[in-house]
C-alpha cells in the first residue's frame, strides 16, 4: 500500500499572493509596492506608488496642510504627550503630595512585584500626614519630601556650619537657631527610624 503524499509545490498559499498592484498614478503601469497613506484623517487607507511616484508623492504630502495655526500647535502639543490626556495638579506642594500618595495608596498593586520600588518605600517616606512638629522640623532645616537618612544628615550638617555658635559669636540669634536645627535633626530622625 502506498501512501499519497501532497504536492507542496502545486499548492499556493495565502502568503504567496501573486497578484501585481498597479500604480495608483494616473497612466502609470509600473508596480506599486510602495504605500502612502491617502490623508491625515485616513491614515489607515493607503496609496500604492511605484518608487518614483511614491518620491513625488512624500515630496508633496503636508500633514498639516488645511489646519490653522492654533491647531497646528494645539496638535504639536498633544504630540509632546502622545496624544494622552493630563490634567494639571493644582495648588501647593503638600496637595500634590497629598494625591501622589493617595494614587499609591489605592494602586498599591501596581508595584508589587517591584523589588526596586519596595526598596525605595522603605528608605523614603513622602507622606504629607506629619506632625506640626515634623513640618516645622521640615522648613527649618529647609527639605522636601520625599527624604531620606542621607537628605536630613545632608541639610544638618550644612545648616549646622552656618549657624555653629562657635562660628557666630557676635550673633544673637545663632545659638537659638542651632538648638531649633538640633532638635528638628533629631525630630525628623526619629520619625524616619521608626518608619523602617
């Protein structure tokens, strides 16, 4: 008993369409394997050039051609954001914390498979829920959150060789700016230990 194996080679298949798509130029017979999109707004329906015709046709195509010129920056705009819409944070600083955090607080699972992002949770607090005193500890040694042990002991030391009263002995006010800036040193270090 023989067994009849298919002739492969007698078969055609979809991917071997052998029809030749004539140039879309007007008395043109050449081949037309190249695609150009007919329009802005028809982007999706095409064109098929030879490669001469398809050179004329690229050379002559305005993607803005029939627009004002507020719509034309109105679209280069929207092109800086990929054509996604935002919407702006207003008000102050700790509002735009407010809802930074509270996107992470209710999208808790987008990082959970994020080691790097765990990392950093746990060697940063950006939480606006502070104390007054954590607050005022804030503007005195003048940072923001996000911190961190480095960005406290970076403010400290900073502000503590300017307001040393050793350095400023004739100055008043030096010695009760030290204590303010130690004891805020140590307000917001505490805070930041026992986060960890």
């Amino acid at each position: 008993m023989t067994k009849n194996k298919p002739r492969i080679d007698k078969k055609s298949f979809s991917w071997e369409n052998k029809k030749i798509k004539k140039c879309d130029f007007i008395n043109c017979k050449n081949e037309g394997k190249y695609k150009a999109p007919k329009s802005r707004i028809n982007l999706y329906n095409y064109y098929f050039f030879c490669l001469k015709h398809v050179k004329e046709y690229n050379n002559s195509w305005d993607f803005y051609k029939g627009l004002s010129v507020d719509n034309i920056e109105a679209a280069l705009r929207e092109d800086v954001i990929w054509n996604r819409p935002s919407w702006p944070l207003h008000g102050k600083p700790n509002i735009i914390l407010d809802k930074i955090t509270s996107f992470f607080k209710n999208h808790d699972n987008l990082f959970n498979d994020d080691k790097n992002y765990k990392n950093f949770s746990k060697n940063k607090f950006f939480h606006t829920d502070l104390t007054q005193d954590e607050q005022k500890s804030l503007k005195i040694l003048k940072i923001n959150v996000p911190i961190d042990v480095e960005k406290i002991k970076k403010a400290y030391k900073k502000l503590v060789k300017i307001y040393h009263p050793d350095v400023n002995k004739d100055v008043e006010k030096a010695e009760k700016n030290f204590k303010e800036i130690n004891q805020a040193y140590k307000i917001l270090l505490k805070r930041f230990l026992n986060k960890k």
